[in-house]
C-alpha cells in the first residue's frame, strides 16, 4: 500500500497496491508496521459502517471532543463519496483548513483522519457505503460536530446537499465563539 501525506498536517491517504491473478485480485488495507513506519499508531476498538441509499446525502461533519478524540480510517465500499477532513486544532499548522478526497468503491482509497479534526462526506453515487475504524469508543457527550457550509471554512461540495440529518444542520458556526464547532 502507498501512503501519501494529505494537505491537512497529519492527514493521509491510502492506495491500495492489489495483487492480481485470474481470481481477481488481494490488497492489504490496513498494516500496522507500514502505518507506524510513517508515525502513524491506532488500535481500533470501534468499526462503523454507514449505508446511504441517495446520491446527496450529507453525513457530518462530526467529532468526538477531547479527551474522547479519536482517529478515523475511512474507506467507501460500495458507491462513491466525497470525503471531507477538517483540522480543529488550533496549535496544526493546517488550522481550519479542509481536505476532499473522492472515496469510492472503484477508487478503494483509504483515508486516515487525525484527532482534532471533524469528518463528513456528501455521497455521490445511490447506494453508498463507507466503512470505518475508530480509535475511541463512542462517547455520546463528547460527539459534536461542525457546519457542512460554515463560512469560516469555505467548503467546495461538488453537488448539492438533498439530505441531511436535523441535528447536522444546527451545529453553531465556528465565527459563534469559543467551544462553538470546534477548537481541541
């Protein structure tokens, strides 16, 4: 598997290199030591999969706040999504940067999101499907979450919103102050 650095500091993403014969084909998608080769460490005691049967549909963008913060590694198995990464934290260089990446069945690229910073992903294709590993349990109040469209951030979705959860459409705006939408 390749590892490249992604735009957001401690962000990467994933090729796979498959392996193929008249079978189809085998591909590593998770090695501990070539993760920690490039200082990258997770134990993963959650795994959540997510199905969205419309194209449109906006998941996030969401996090955990410390100390409950948590690492994801994203992939899309079935579908595509556009995969978005943005860094909350405020001592990053990248602060308030964002990262897409198109995620898709196809493409089998993986993404490795850092703590501190929020995830979401606008589907593009009906019938997708995105599986992921965390590095926290879930801890109902610590989850929270950021604006798809806050201003502050300045977001290029790549179609429109059709359908979003209620509770995702009230996150306060990162310009609402200290704690709001953000800042671990």
């Amino acid at each position: 598997m390749k590892l490249l650095a992604g735009s957001i500091h401690g962000a990467y993403v994933a090729d796979i290199e498959p392996i193929t014969d008249e079978r189809g084909f085998f591909a590593r998608i998770w090695s501990e030591d070539e993760f920690a080769a490039h200082g990258l460490a997770a134990t993963w005691p959650h795994s959540n999969l997510q199905f969205s049967p419309n194209r449109g549909t906006m998941r996030g963008l969401h996090y955990q706040a410390a100390p409950h913060a948590e690492i994801k590694l994203v992939r899309c198995t079935s579908g595509a999504v556009f995969d978005v990464t943005v860094d909350l934290r405020p001592s990053s260089p990248t602060y308030l940067e964002w990262m897409g990446i198109e995620l898709s069945a196809d493409n089998r690229r993986l993404v490795w999101i850092p703590e501190g910073c929020a995830h979401g992903y606008l589907t593009l294709d009906r019938d997708s499907e995105v599986y992921y590993l965390t590095s926290h349990v879930y801890v109902a109040e610590a989850a929270t979450g950021v604006r798809h469209d806050d201003p502050a951030l300045g977001i290029e979705w790549p179609a429109p919103v059709e359908v979003i959860a209620r509770r995702d459409l009230e996150w306060p705006l990162i310009a609402d102050g200290p704690g709001a939408g953000g800042g671990q």
